[in-house]
C-alpha cells in the first residue's frame, strides 16, 4: 500500500493541477490596496465581470472587445488581468492608451499600486533580472517578459515592441496618426505570435465612427440578460424600459419586457447575480465581444434612481446628452444632422442685444476673427445655466497691421452695457485669432500689455483637443499664445443649435452673419483608412461668424464666475471695478 500510494503521488505530481479561470484568480490573488478603491482588499468581482474574465484568460479566445459605459469596473479588471499575466503567463505586454498623460495617470494610480499589493504579482517581479536598471515608469521587466505602457499619439512607441498580449484602453479616443491608425499598428506588433491575446475596451463616442463599436460588430456580440423576479424571462435592462413618476426620480423602476411587471431597484442586485451573458452571433469563433450598460452596474453611484436624476438634467442639452449617452448607457451619438439651416436660425431671432441684455446673461465674452482688411467680433452673454446669447457682431474696417485698428477693438473690448437688474457688464474675456502666420505677431503685441484683462491670442487646432488650453512650445516673444481645440467647440455647437433654446439669437444680426455660422458640415471621411468626423466648407460661403463664435466659447473656459454673487453684485447697483492702489512713499530713513 506504501508503494502504491507513493507511485500515486509521484503521478499527481506529474499532472499540472487544473488551470484556474482568470476570474477564480483575480479574486483569489489581487488585493486593492487603499487609495485605489473605495473598499480596499481581495478583489470581489461582479457578476457580469467574470465571464469578461475568462474571456481573456481562454486560450482558445484570440480576441475581447467591450463596449462599456463608466462605473462597471473596467480599469481595475485590466489591471488584474495584466497582473494574470506577469504572474503566470510571461511574455511581452503591451498597453496602448490614448495620450501619455493617461499612461502615467494608469501606472501611477493602478499598476503600481495594485502590483505592489498583490503578493503573486510582487513575487513575479521581484527577480533582478542580473541588475538590469531598465525599469522605468512606464516598463517593466521580469522573467519571460516584459510589461509596456505606451501613447497612441506617437507611432514610433509602436514600432520597437513586438508583443503577444496586447491590451487596449479607451480606443475612441485614438486618432490616425501620420503612419495611420495606432490600432492596426498596435495589431501588427502580435503578428509573430500564433498565440497572441488582443484585448479591446472603450466607451463608445460617434456611433459612425467608433473604433470599438466596429470591433463589436465583428465579435459574437454579446449582451447581459437577468431574469425577471415576476416571470422568470430573462432580458436586457436597457434606457428604454426604465419608467418613473414624473418628477419623482426616487420612483425609478425597470418593466420586463415580457410580462411588463415593474420591477423596483431592490431587486437589482439578485437580478444582476443570477444574470448571464448571450451571444447574439455564436457562429463567430475566437472573437468575444461584450456591451453593457450602468443600468446592471452596482455601484452606489449608478442606482437606477441616481441615473435618472443625471438624465433629467442632461437631457437639456444635446452635449451633455450625449455624455449620458456615451457614458452611462455605453452607446454611440447620432448626431442631429450634418448641415445647419441658416433660415432656420435666423427665424429664431429676439428682440434683445448689447444695447438691451437680457436679465439672465450674467458674463459676457468675445470672439474675434483676424482678417487683412478688418476685425469681426461676436459677442456672447451666457445665463447661469450656461445658455449663449448672441448679443451682437461688430465688424472693425482697418489694416490689421495699422494701430487705429487694434485701438478701435480696445475701445469696443472696454464698452460696458447697462445691466436690466441694474449697473454694467462689459466683456470678461476674449480670444483674438492669431493662426494666420502674418498677423500673429500684431495680435500677440495687442494681447501682451492685455492679458489680465484675459484677452489672448489663440490658435485653433483640430482633433480631440481641450476647448483651450495654453501652448506648450518654447516661449516666444509677446503674448502667451493658446491652443483652441475648434473641432470639439464645433460638435458642441452643432448639437446645440439642434435644440432651439441652447444658443439664442439677437434680432440685430444681420441675415450674412447666419449663412456664416452655419458655412461649414460634418461629413465622415476615411482618413488612412479609418473613419473620422471633419467639419469641411460649404462651397461658396464664408465663415467669419462661425469662427467668431468658436472663439467667444473658448474664451469663456476661462471665466469663472460665481453667478449669485454676480446676480446680487448687479441688483445692488453693479459690479465694482477694483480701486487702483495709491502710491506709496517709502521714507529712506526706513530703508537705509
């Protein structure tokens, strides 16, 4: 009996002990340390995350793609399985995110931590591989691999690694870059490895163009059914199905679908534990795709209540609209249209203007176009809830490079218009055009000597860019300039103008001033193969008002304005202007 028993161990210790499933070891390995997680410890994961898991962990799976919304726990599932990987599958890593502030912001604020906590992926990458210091912030080295955190932005991070796991964050927000898209060439980089492992996740942001909406529809696309308490049906919780009292967010309920019984948040949490995910394409082999939504999430933020408290107040304009969309719902926008109707948009003209503010508008800026023969100017009042009026468009004839010309728009920025509640409101802010290579040396002499006034020199700029942001070249001589992201402003006026009551309109513009705001479409092209929104011209229109207003809604970025001061400050008589410090004498005897 001692003979067989000891033959039997010998054999057991010659068969691998069963592979755990990658969700069995997140939750039995990784531990999130304080600061990282509102409750720190082993990680627990949701029930919709670990077949997601074990996706990525399937041998037989090449490929994960997850359309994801916020507050479903994404990040950390990556970190952890990066972790799986380093732990127990060595081999080259790579993760490609949108920009290299969202590489260090990763590294720093979950890899390192996360790591440092959890003792199967310490001990990996505790070995001193014969006193390498190669390790830097964004690489690390270990037995049988490596681990590399890289920007989409620059393509010369994508030429030098050769990878068999690639992992990729946020993908809609990669642009094609000059050698295309930082996808396919983060692709390329698996091709040597016939096991290679490629894992996609973003939250949707143009339904038209979304990288991983189109990775979705090639997967065998699956969703996230629970089972109704009342009927047993199982069914996908989706926006559409959720009713409540009007004005009464806390009533929030979920109708099944099947038997239209109406299902109270305290049931959500069985629901989403007895939940199971069904592919809606099977016949797609090697390729899991997963959608969700935060209507299944159980994060205390994302109770069906809450969400419809955040609905209730996005759905009144179209650009937070879709940030509900994008982000809570996990969906593509469809815009509006591509094209604005300028009879349309003067049809809603008002009888107000600078000589005649509306009570609402409590801050005021400007936007100016810098031509060769003139200067134009819109200026824009915004109302506490951040609705635009367009109070007027002055045009200033003169040389650009001539002083009367730039005196005139000194004069016209330093006008204060009488205020309905009572005193004056003059402009607060204002960004000067100073893109044209010619004019920008005059424009930045004219803001220099201006800038507490905020009157700056901008640039536009296209792609997924802040509304403004100051430029980081080397300083140059005059004013600061600043970077205007003029695409984003675009969308966000597009979808504005789509809603009447967002942006509003004074009965003293004129009829060109609208043929020019609305002088430009959005069209989709393919830009080295991959699709990208652009806003191109309409043939034969100028768009002098259009640029106005882009540049009027980047300058008001920086105004900040506490409107119930501002709103008492008027109705007590106006805002004061801050008295100029007298001189002061200092005796020599004090100094001396």
């Amino acid at each position: 009996m001692e003979i067989e028993q000891v033959l039997s161990n010998a054999l057991r210790a010659l068969i691998p002990p069963p592979r755990l499933r990658l969700s069995e070891w997140i939750e039995s390995e990784v531990v999130l340390p304080e600061g990282v997680s509102a409750q720190p410890g082993p990680v627990q994961l949701w029930p919709f995350q670990r077949e997601i898991a074990d996706a990525i962990g399937d041998p037989a799976i090449e490929r994960v793609t997850l359309v994801k919304p916020v507050r479903v726990g994404f990040t950390t599932l990556l970190t952890s399985a990066v972790a799986s990987f380093v732990a127990n599958e060595p081999a080259p890593i790579l993760c490609l995110l949108p920009a290299e502030a969202d590489c260090r912001d990763y590294m720093v604020s979950d890899v390192e931590p996360i790591f440092a906590a959890s003792p199967a992926v310490a001990k990996a990458l505790a070995y001193d591989l014969d006193g390498d210091d190669r390790n830097t912030l964004m690489s690390r080295r270990f037995p049988g691999g490596s681990l590399k955190v890289v920007a989409a932005k620059a393509p010369r991070n994508l030429r030098r690694h050769n990878v068999r796991v690639l992992f990729m964050d946020e993908v809609d927000g990669m642009e094609a870059t000059s050698e295309g898209s930082p996808i396919l060439l983060a692709e390329k980089r698996t091709l040597s490895f016939p096991d290679r492992k490629i894992v996609m996740g973003s939250t949707p942001v143009h339904e038209e163009t979304s990288n991983v909406l189109r990775a979705f529809a090639d997967s065998d696309a699956r969703i996230y059914e629970v089972p109704c308490p009342e009927c047993g049906a199982f069914a996908e919780i989706l926006w559409d199905a959720i009713r409540w009292d009007e004005g009464k967010p806390e009533t929030a309920r979920w109708q099944c679908p099947h038997c239209a019984a109406e299902i109270a948040e305290r049931h959500k949490p069985k629901m989403v534990a007895q939940g199971q995910w069904r592919a809606t394409r099977p016949e797609v082999q090697g390729h899991a795709g997963f959608q969700l939504n935060a209507l299944v999430s159980l994060h205390a933020n994302a109770s069906w209540p809450q969400l419809v408290r955040e609905f209730l107040s996005a759905k009144k304009d179209p650009t937070t609209l879709q940030t509900f969309v994008n982000t809570i719902l996990g969906q593509g926008w469809t815009g509006a249209g591509d094209e604005l109707d300028d009879s349309e948009l003067a049809g809603r003209n008002e009888p107000f203007g600078l000589d005649a503010l509306p009570e609402d508008v409590l801050t005021i800026a400007a936007g100016i176009d810098t031509q060769h023969d003139r200067l134009e100017c819109t200026l824009i009042g915004y109302a506490k809830d951040e609705t635009a009026f367009i109070l007027g468009h002055r045009v200033i004839w003169g040389q650009w490079d001539h002083h009367e010309t730039w005196a005139e728009l000194d004069d016209l920025l330093k006008t204060k218009w009488k205020h309905p509640l009572g005193g004056s409101l003059g402009v607060e802010a204002a960004a000067i055009d100073a893109g044209d290579g010619g004019t920008m040396e005059a424009v930045k002499a004219f803001c220099a000597p201006r800038q507490r006034r905020r009157i700056m020199a901008i640039k536009g700029v296209s792609g997924t860019r802040p509304f403004i942001e100051p430029s980081r070249g080397r300083k140059t001589k005059g004013a600061r300039l600043w970077l205007v992201g003029v695409d984003g402003i675009k969308t966000t006026i597009f979808a504005r103008l789509s809603r009447a009551g967002s942006i509003r309109f004074s009965d003293d513009l004129p009829p060109v001033w609208y043929e020019q705001l609305a002088s430009e479409r959005e069209v989709t092209r393919y830009v080295r193969g991959q699709p990208q929104r652009r806003f191109e011209r309409v043939p034969g229109r100028r768009a002098e008002a259009l640029d106005c207003v882009v540049y009027a809604i980047a300058a008001r970025q920086v105004v900040h304005v506490n409107f119930e001061e501002r709103y008492a400050q008027l109705r007590a008589g106006g805002i004061q202007d801050r008295p100029k410090p007298k001189n002061v004498y200092r005796s020599k005897f004090l100094t001396g």
